[in-house]
C-alpha cells in the first residue's frame, strides 16, 4: 500500500472514532535487514517506448534511438516497432560493436518531426556461483578487442601504471579484478551533480584525482583498469526499466517514466567463469543516494550490496549495446559519441543536448509485460 | 509472490495500526486506554552511544533515576511535537531523579546536531549509526519510547507520537521515582 493511501486509510479509520487512541508513527526497516540476492531463473518481459519530438526544427532534423541489441544469457530482445513522419525510418548498425540505432530523417520544412520506437525484451538476474568452475570459452579475437583501448578508455600511461600498482602481488584474474573492485570503490564516488551518466574520460579522472562520478565515469574507470591488465571487460550501456524489487531505491526506476534512467554497467571475462557481472558504480550510488546521508562502505545497506554486484546484477534493467566512440550514421553535425545510451537529434542549428529530454525532446517509458 | 521489504514493511506497518485499533475500539466508548504497555520481555542488553559531542552515553543504565529512552528520527513528522512534550515533562520533573536519553536512529551528527539546536533540546541526545540500541530494543517503528525504572528495569514501552507533557505521562513516571 502506498505511504499516501495508508494515511488516507486512517483517515477513513479516525472516523470511525479511533483516531483519538491510534498513535501516530512511521514504520522503519532496520539496514541489517535489507537484503540484495539477485538470482537467475525468472524471466520479466518488458516494453520500453521512446518518443522524440524535435522541437524547433531547422533544416533536416535526424533523429538515432537506441535499439537493444544485447542477446545473451541474462536478455533477450524480442522485436521492435516504431512509427513516425520521417522520410526514412530504419535501422542502422555501428560497424565495429554491432550498436544499432532506428535512424530517422525528416524532410526540411517538417515542422514537427516525431518518431517513436518500442522495443520488447526479456531480461533476469545475474549471479555468478563462484563455487562452480566452467571451462569459459569465446573467440580469442573477440576476447582481444574486449582489451583494447578506446577513445575515453586508454589503456597505457597512468592507466597501466595505476592497474599494475592496484593488482601488484596479485596472480589470478580473479584476484586482479577483485583488487580492482575494491580500489574502484575505496577511490571513487558518486556525484549525483555530473550531467546524465557521466563522461568516462578516465584517463582524465586519473591525472586529476578527481573520481567523482555517475556509471560512465566510475565503470568506464574500473573497465580500463581491467583491460589494462590484460583481461577482458566491456561496458554495458542501458537504462533501468522498473524499480528494485529488492527495495533500493537507488537502484531501480523511480516511475514508468524512465527518461533519465539511463544506467551502464560492466562485465568482465575471467577464465573459470565466463563473462561476469560486474557494477561497481552502483555500489557508490547507494552509498551516495539511497538515504539522506552518505553512507560509508561499512554500512550495512551498502554491504548488502556490495558483493552481490561482483558477479550479479537485478534484472531490472535493458542493456543497448556495449560500443564506444560511436560515429552516428549519416550525422552532419558533432563528433563521435564516447557511448550510445541516449535518445540522439540533430538539426541544421547542430546536434541537440541528448541529457535533455524537456528541451529535446523525449520522453522514455517502460512497462512489464504481464500474462 | 514475493513479498519485498518494501512490502513486509507497510505490511507490518498496517498490521500494528490495525492491531492498535482492535485493542482502542472497545475501549474507546468506555475510557482512554493507557499508552503505557508493561513490559514482558528480558531486558536487553546494555548499549553505550555517542552523544553530540562525542561522549559514551549509556541508554538506560542510570541507577537511582527513571529513565525515558526515546527513539527519533529528524525525518520523523511525528517526533518533532514529541521532543517539545518531552522537554515539558522534563522541566515538570525538574529536581527528581529522572533522565531522557534520546536516541537518533542512524543519521549524521551533522543533521541531528542542527535538529537538536532548532528545537533547543537540553536533554541527552545520543547517535546510534550501526543501529546496535535499536536492533537491541527491537524497535520498529518511530517514533517509540520505553520507560526503565532506577534500578535499570524497562517497565513500559510507548508506540508512536505521545504528549509526555500530559498528566498521564506524568503520573506514570512519578509512581516510579517513589
């Protein structure tokens, strides 16, 4: 029952004449009570819809919506539709990564260029068993690329040094990434003021010492550090589609409105296990926002969570794509973009702020699909 | 289905009220019923916390003095008038041998000590940031009050928002000090 329902219920209950003997009082629930233990085995379906509606458009507006392409053994992605006025709608693929966008491009003089893409999906927990061994296998050259540096994420200079310093003694994979884990965490934080999911310029975050940072930042920082030790990691750009059902708010869509939900997340391929799940930033965030205080990473809520997301994640979440320095098909205007994780536009006046969706702009909702 | 602790907790939140109900209705046409619930339980362990200034306080153990442990949160809309009552019945106490002991659940000293100067509280407010006083004293809900006697025995516990300025309260505590 909802906090605002209950108190119209006692309202209802004063009433009835025992209001003057019901004490007033709020229901607490107790940190080492919380628990975090996402586990696989149930599959939710979902339905996410983006709908962007160029505002002011001049000249040919071009519009790129993310579409999942993640198929593996936590999603599935079960079909897309999308509709529109564009003069061509249709799907594109980055080259090199496999990211896909529904790419739409509007006549000039179309005063009000809209464009919506649904996407269904299936998603479930992750949770690694470490006491279980498996004979990992994947093709050694894709395994290659998932060590090799991009744009944001290099992998030599103060990168090398800094992983080389945290993984120094350390023999296994397990043991580096493990180091690395640990060192993201005591280093780093959340700073709920960085602008969308951050910027993953880690090599900048090095030289200042600045580790403040959303998931961009602070796993793009733990992704580097692993490749520069010469193990497989990769960032997972996504967006949470439904709140925690573990009762963290912090880790979970606040509303059906997921317009700013965006969330990345990491895997790392060790060589017992596979490719593992991985999310350091999200252990920062609930130390940063799941209460009014920071908590400390002695906390109990945060060490609820803290080894559940070394190997594991809530399937609560759609992953797009794991590409970086994106180059969008047929683009005019701006760069390369270091991630595909937000709704994109551009008109002849330039590229449009992707990290707002009120002046874009765009709106992003999700539903679980039920029966 | 599984129930999430968001649910366990509004369930448990609506099954006290509900159960407050049920023993409130039938009294209700007849007489208030007492707020005071005697206590049953052993004991529970003995907790020392840091006050504002960082000074091991203990929660209840006062020998001599009757001691109302108060637990609060700055958040809680309902401990704000309950803190003022208590400092009213403080002063109707004045000169006996009576102590509050409020104890914050888990927020910053910062928060509490800003809270704490707003209301002008004179009475010992202590910090428990690992929870230890509430997992001991079973607390769950805020805000909720016990009543230990001066030989360090809880004798009563109080559920939710109670004017501790009021006479009852007053009377209650006195029949202790004797």
């Amino acid at each position: 029952m909802h906090r605002r329902a209950f108190l119209k219920t006692s309202t209802a209950v004063s009433a009835l004449a025992v209001a003057a003997t019901l004490p007033r009082l709020v229901a607490i629930v107790r940190a080492d009570e919380k628990v975090f233990d996402p586990r696989p085995g149930t599959w939710r379906t979902f339905e996410i819809t983006t709908r962007a509606e160029v505002l002011q458009p001049t000249g040919v507006t071009r519009v790129w919506l993310p579409i999942p392409v993640v198929n593996s053994e936590y999603q599935r992605t079960l079909g897309d539709r999308w509709s529109g006025n564009a003069k061509i709608m249709r799907p594109m693929t980055d080259g090199k990564y496999g990211a896909s966008t529904l790419y739409a491009e509007f006549a000039e003089g179309e005063a009000a260029p809209v464009v919506e893409l649904t996407s269904r999906f299936r998603t479930q927990n992750r949770a690694i068993d470490w006491s279980k061994k498996v004979a990992a296998t994947a093709d050694p050259a894709e395994l290659r690329m998932w060590t090799q540096p991009t744009d944001l994420i290099p992998t030599d200079g103060i990168v090398k040094v800094t992983a080389d310093e945290i993984t120094q003694g350390k023999t296994t994979d397990v043991e580096k990434v493990t180091a690395i884990y640990d060192w993201i965490l005591a280093n780093t934080y959340r700073e709920p003021n960085v602008r969308g999911c951050g910027v993953g310029d880690i090599k900048t975050m090095l030289e200042t010492r600045n580790f403040g940072g959303k998931c961009g930042d602070i796993n793009a920082l733990f992704v580097g550090l692993v490749r520069a030790v010469g193990i497989p990691a990769r960032d997972i750009y996504g967006i949470r589609v439904a709140p925690s059902a573990f009762g963290y708010k912090a880790l979970g869509a606040g509303s059906a409105n997921v317009s700013k939900a965006q969330h990345c997340r990491a895997e790392v391929f060790l060589r017992d296990y596979g490719w593992v799940a991985m999310d350091p930033a999200d252990v920062g965030k609930v130390a940063r926002e799941e209460t009014s205080e920071w908590l400390k990473l002695d906390h109990p809520l945060v060490q609820a969570v803290r080894p559940k997301l070394f190997g594991g994640w809530e399937g609560n979440w759609l992953a797009f794509n794991t590409a970086h320095d994106v180059a969008l098909p047929n683009a005019t205007k701006g760069g390369k973009l270091g991630f595909l994780m937000y709704p994109q536009a551009e008109t002849a006046e330039g590229r449009r702020d992707s990290l707002d969706p009120d002046s874009f702009k765009y709106t992003i909702t999700a539903r679980e699909i039920t029966g | 289905m599984t129930l999430t602790t968001e649910h366990r907790r509004w369930t448990a939140f609506v099954a006290l009220v509900a159960v407050c109900a049920t023993f409130a209705l039938p009294r209700a046409a007849h007489t208030e019923p007492t707020r005071f619930l005697p206590w049953t339980d052993a004991p529970p362990p003995s907790v020392v916390l840091n006050d504002l200034a960082g000074r091991p306080t203990p929660v209840a153990e006062y020998r001599g003095r009757v001691v109302l442990v108060s637990f609060w949160a700055t958040w809680c809309e309902f401990c704000r008038e309950q803190m003022l009552a208590m400092k009213q019945l403080r002063q109707r106490l004045a000169g006996r041998p009576f102590e509050i002991v409020a104890v914050n659940f888990g927020e910053s000293p910062t928060r509490v000590r800003e809270y704490v100067k707003s209301l002008s509280v004179d009475f010992p407010v202590v910090l428990d940031p690992n929870q230890d006083a509430v997992k001991a004293w079973r607390v769950r809900v805020l805000p909720v009050s016990f009543v230990v006697d001066a030989d360090g025995r809880p004798r009563y516990s109080v559920l939710g928002e109670f004017d501790w300025a009021s006479d009852e309260a007053v009377k209650t505590i006195t029949e202790l000090l004797r």
